[in-house]
C-alpha cells in the first residue's frame, strides 16, 4: 500500500494504518492509543504527520461531521456516505443511495465537472432510539 503511493514504509505509517483499519471513524486520539499500544511512546505530532501524509496519499479518508472532531477511516476511491447519530455521535457508512457516484445530480453544477458528493445523514442509533423511547 505504502510503497505503492511512493511513501517508504515505516513503523508509524503501519501503525497508523492498522489502527485505521481496525476502528473505522476512529478520532486522532483514539488513534494515537492505538499506535501507542502497538509501537510504546510515539509522538502526537508523528501521528499526525502520518494521519496528514496518508490521507493526502488518498489510503485515509478525513471526516469531520459537524460538531465533531476529525476522524478517519480506510475506505477510500467509492463516494460513499456517513449516517451519524445526534446524541452519542457514532458514525455508520452508508452506500450510494441510487445509481454511479457522485450519487447525487446537482440541481445547476455552476459549470463544475462534479465527480464526488459528500452527504451526511443525522438521526439517531438504534441504542439511543431505545433508551430515548424508554
């Protein structure tokens, strides 16, 4: 993977992206213990030069919902989508809903050649959903 976008392999960028890999939407900090566990003291400023270098590599992808930090995850290249539950903030990724990306067609694209469409549902997860109506 690595080699493969021109990046040298490294213990930080292995680690990175097998934390990725192993909690999809995880936040920098979570991240950062994961690689802790892995590699013992590392630098938040490393993970964060490697977070940066791969995802503008494109083998990470940057979410940020509002009102929630940064996250990443390793699903990459299919223009798919996020559902986020409002009270506890968990994230779920959801499928184009109809038809080849960019799954969505702009009412006037301004003369854009659109070729990528970032939609975020809101609602509620199925643990909040209960405990809201108990």
């Amino acid at each position: 993977m690595l080699r493969g976008v021109s990046l040298r392999v490294t213990r930080p960028r292995v680690a990175v992206l097998s934390a990725v890999h192993g909690h999809p939407h995880a936040d920098t900090d979570s991240i950062i213990g994961a690689v802790r566990a892995d590699l013992g003291e590392v630098s938040h400023q490393a993970v964060y030069d490697v977070l940066r270098a791969l995802t503008t590599a494109g083998l990470l992808r940057r979410i940020q919902p509002l009102g929630s930090v940064a996250r990443y995850e390793s699903r990459v290249g299919d223009n798919h989508h996020h559902v986020v539950c409002r009270s506890c903030g968990a994230i779920a990724d959801v499928d184009c809903a109809v038809g080849p990306a960019p799954c969505l067609t702009a009412s006037n694209d301004h003369g854009f050649a659109i070729d990528e469409a970032e939609v975020i549902y809101w609602g509620r997860c199925p643990t909040c959903s209960t405990a809201t109506s108990s």
